[in-house]
C-alpha cells in the first residue's frame, strides 16, 4: 500500500471513529449498535476467499476492527 493509500486509509478510520464517537454522545446509536456495525464491516472481511495475499488483506482489515470493538475505541466508557 502506497503511503498515500496509507494516509487516506487512516484518516477515513479516524473520521469513522469520530462519527460513532459523536452518535453515541448524541444518542442516536446506544453503545451495542455501534459495536454492532463494527461487527457487520468485519464479517465479510473474515468471510472473504481468495489467493493467499488477498485473504492476508481482509484479515488484516478484520483484526483491525476486531481490536477497535475489543478496546472501545469507537465508544466512550466510564
């Protein structure tokens, strides 16, 4: 990946993250439903066939938003 596609990719997550971030504090999303979409973005990358250099991607894209849900980046706790 091209440290322009690097750059874009993490400003994207970062503006997702701040997104989710901003509906739990407003109510519009409760905490469970926000782990729930990250759960959704996740499943077809852990689903995902292909050669071998494909599947290392999804997987790598699956551990990434696996670790968000598992460290509560996307929602704000006590």
């Amino acid at each position: 990946m091209s440290t322009s596609s690097e750059h874009a990719g993490q400003a994207a997550l970062s503006i997702c993250e701040a997104l989710l971030l901003a509906m739990n504090d407003r109510g519009l999303l409760p905490e469970h439903e926000i782990v729930g979409v990250l759960r959704d973005a996740a499943a077809p990358h852990e689903n995902a066939v292909g050669t071998e250099l494909d599947m290392e991607k999804h997987r790598a894209v699956a551990d990434l938003i696996n670790a968000i849900i598992a460290g509560g980046n996307s929602v704000r706790r006590p």
